[in-house]
C-alpha cells in the first residue's frame, strides 16, 4: 500500500528472525535474577499472580501494540512515532513517547550492564572451581567481596559495555539471530536441569508453595506496582525496543500470535529460573527476600554440590551473559539508530550512546558499596533507577502507546495491521488497549501511593 512507510534499516528475514530477536531482548535478567529476587521480596505467591494476571491483561496487548507502532511506522521509535501522529492527524508531541523510551532505556542499560558483569565475574569463579562443596557462607562471602570492590564491578561492567557496543555497531542483523537461536534452546534446556536438581532437594515443594500458593496477605500496596512494572521490564515493553524490532517485521505476519509466543517464552523461562532457586533457597535456610544478589548467592551453592556442577554452572552463567547481552543490544538499539537517522556513522553512534551509558553504570557500581548510604527518597542509586524506570517510565510509555494507537490512530490502520479479519481477536485487543490497559496502569499508580484501596 502507497501510504505506508518503509524501512530504512533493513528487514527481518523471516518472522522466526523477528520471534528471535524481540524473545532475546524479552529474555534476560528480568527473567532469571530480577524475578526470582522481586518475587522473593514481596512474598510469593500472589505477587506471581498479580504479575502474570499483567502479562496477560497489559503485557500482550501493549507489545501487539508497540510492534504494530513500529511496523506502521518503520523507524525508530521518534521519528515513527512522529510520522504516525501526523498521519493519524495528532499532534506531533506524541514523539515523546519515543524519547522517553530512549532516555528509559539508557537508565537501564547503565545498571542492566553493571549486573551482567556479576554475571560475567560468575563464570569465571565457577570455572575456577570456587564454589566447589563451598556452604552458603563462602558463596555469600564471595558475593559480598565482588559488590565491595569497585574495581571488580568497574571490571566486568566495562567489559560486558564493550561485548554490547561491537554487536551494535556492526548491525543487528548479523549474528544475533544465530545466538539467540543456539541460545535460548540451550537456555531452556539448562534451567530445566536446574529444576530437576532442585526437585532432588528435600524442600522443593516448599518452594513450589512459595510460588504458586498466593497468600494475599504478603503483598502490599507497592508490591502490585512492582508486579506491573515487571511485566513490562521483563518483555522490554513501553521504551521503543519492541517497536524498533517491529520496524523490521515483514508485512503479512501475525502480531498476535508472535506476540503471544514471545510472552510465553518469556513467562516460561522465569517461572522456571524461580522453580529452580526457590527450593535451593528453602534447603539451605537462606532468605527469600535477601534482593539482587539472591540467585548469585543460591545458585552456586547448587553447582558446588551436584554431579557435573562445574560444568552445568559455567555453562548456565555464561548463557545468563549472553541472555543479557541480547537485551542489553535492544537497550541501545534506538538510541543508536535515532543517532544514525540523524546522520551519525553507526560506529561513531554506537560508540557515544555506549559510552554515555558506561559513565552512568559508574553510579550504580557505587551505590552497592562506596555510596551505598546515599539515599535519595530512602533509595540507593541503582534502586532508585530501578524502581524509576521498570515501575513508572516503561507503564507510562506503555499507557500513552495504548492511547494512541486505541483511541488516535484510524480503526482501519490497526486493523490492517493486525490483520486479524473481522474475528473476535481485534475485538478483544481494541478493547483492552482502549480501556483494560489505560484503567489498569492508572489504578495500580493510585493504589500504590495509597490514593485508592484501604490501608
Ligand atoms: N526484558 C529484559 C529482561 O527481562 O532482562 C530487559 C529489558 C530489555 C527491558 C529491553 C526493556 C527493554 F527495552
């Protein structure tokens, strides 16, 4: 059709290319560090049911959404979006969403880079045989001694920031559908040991309890908020990345059915990294709510005592790097082709945006050991930017897409994006973009700063 754009970077090859990319950027730490330790923090049970009551109620709908945004406007999400106001006749502001998005996923780069260096560092302790027989202690200690050492974490940040600037300045494209394609499978296949071994422990029930048996009791008003905001950290929706991806997707796809797999890919692989921890958590008497260092300080415990554990925790730490690093690249991604669009060289842009970032991740190095009693509103740094970007700019971005496209764009354009004929499919997603989606990012907000709901 003569009205719509095309793209100047490229297409995918095929929508499998598509399914590997956005589940790449889906798949990362959110799935196998921040979920478990946000799970653990808000009790369990009910805080898992409110987020995937989120995946399905907000999560699938916003990321139809975002890809059909990009796919419509084939470019990065600015100028996409600034060319689907005019053409929906809106005001040209709606760019914000674009440049919010940047600016979101900038802030979480430069801490997203700084825990893929925990990772990092864990594959060399693992392969070097620190964890073998070693008690919960000695795995806690090593941990601690890696977060008090600013050189350590300057380390492996750095490095991680350089692996994900030489993918981004040689073009997507290359090379990371072939990861992802070797990557995930093997990912999956190694998390489902991980649960085989905890399911030798003595308190896996107890740990399938702690996921599964919500207890509504544990959850507070914020941690409804966090649930929310997870759902949209963890499928990298409401900042752009989705959308840049979508720019790429052929034509005649699905956004549904990609969409649906993509999220069920993703919910899959956490709900099985918090079926293998929880139960190593329980049968070594640690804390469920002991934060961001939980699975580096339950997991090793398991390699050093199972059969192969040298080989499984190396392995399971270097596909945690590089689960990270396929995110960490659609971070950066529309900051980077937005700097090429304005006629930056990709190096030279990838180079700025990954240097920017670096700086930045400097802060969070800091705050978990120099500044780590520099509170701002009773947060460190890294928390700060965590709860900033994951529970309000992604819901925001993701509440202004949803009105656009619901409530600005013509019903005819998103129809024929969608493609979904005139079955009830279009009915469902308009009516949950349009009302379900808005009414419930608008609630969880007022609840969670207690302007709705008892307590
Ligand atoms: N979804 C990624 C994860 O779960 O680790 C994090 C992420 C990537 C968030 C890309 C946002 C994004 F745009």
């Amino acid at each position: 059709m003569s009205n719509k754009a095309t793209s100047i970077h490229g297409l995918w090859t095929s929508r499998w290319a598509f399914i590997l990319a956005a589940t790449g950027s889906a798949v990362g730490l959110g799935n196998i560090w921040k979920f478990p330790y946000i799970t653990g923090e808000n009790g369990g049970g009910a805080f898992v049911l409110v987020y995937l009551a989120c995946i399905v109620i907000i999560g699938i709908p916003i990321m139809m959404t975002e890809v059909l945004l990009g796919r419509r406007g084939r470019s990065t999400p600015i100028n996409a979006m600034k060319r689907l106001a005019v053409e929906a006749g809106a005001h040209k502001a709606w760019q914000i969403i674009g440049w919010s998005g940047m600016l979101a996923g900038f802030l979480i780069l430069s801490f997203y880079s700084v825990i893929a260096g925990w990772a990092l560092s864990y594959i060399l302790a693992t392969v070097s045989g620190t964890f073998a027989d070693a008690s919960p202690e000695v795995v806690g200690e090593h941990f601690g001694a890696l977060l008090g050492s600013p050189g350590s974490l300057l380390f492996w940040h750095t490095l991680f920031m350089v692996m994900t600037i030489v993918v981004v300045l040689r073009g997507v494209e290359h090379g990371l559908e072939k990861a992802v394609r070797f990557l995930m499978p093997t990912l999956f296949i190694l998390l489902l040991v991980m649960v085989g071994y905890s399911m030798s422990m003595g308190e896996f029930m107890r740990g399938v309890e702690f996921l599964f048996k919500p207890d509504f009791d544990k959850i507070t008003q914020e941690g409804i908020l966090i649930a929310m905001g997870h759902a949209f950290f963890t499928l990298s929706l409401g900042m752009g990345a989705i959308m840049i991806y979508g720019a790429y997707l052929p034509e005649n796809t699905s956004i549904a059915k990609t969409s649906i797999v993509i999220a069920g890919a993703d919910t899959l692989v956490a709900l099985l990294a918090g079926l293998a921890i929880f139960p190593i958590v329980f049968s070594n008497g640690l804390e469920p709510g002991a934060g961001p260092g939980l699975i580096f300080q339950t997991l090793p415990i398991a390699f050093g005592q199972m059969p192969g554990g040298l080989f499984f925790g190396t392995l399971f730490f270097i596909l945690l790097s590089f689960a990270a690093w396929t995110s960490a690249i659609s971070l950066i991604e529309p900051a980077v082709t937005w700097l090429v669009e304005r006629g930056f060289t990709r190096m030279k842009a990838s180079v700025l945006a990954g240097a920017i970032t670096w700086v930045f991740g400097i802060g969070t190095i800091l705050s978990f050991n120099l500044m780590s009693d520099v509170k701002i509103f009773d947060k460190t740094f890294f928390d700060l930017l965590d709860y900033l970007t994951a529970n309000i700019m992604l819901p925001l971005g993701g509440f202004a897409m949803a009105i656009f496209a619901a409530w600005l764009m013509p019903r005819i354009v998103t129809k024929d994006e969608l493609g979904m004929g005139d079955g009830p499919g279009y009915a469902i997603w308009s009516f949950l973009v349009k009302y379900i989606t808005p009414i419930g990012v608008i609630f969880v907000f007022l609840y969670a700063i207690g302007l709705i709901g008892e307590k």
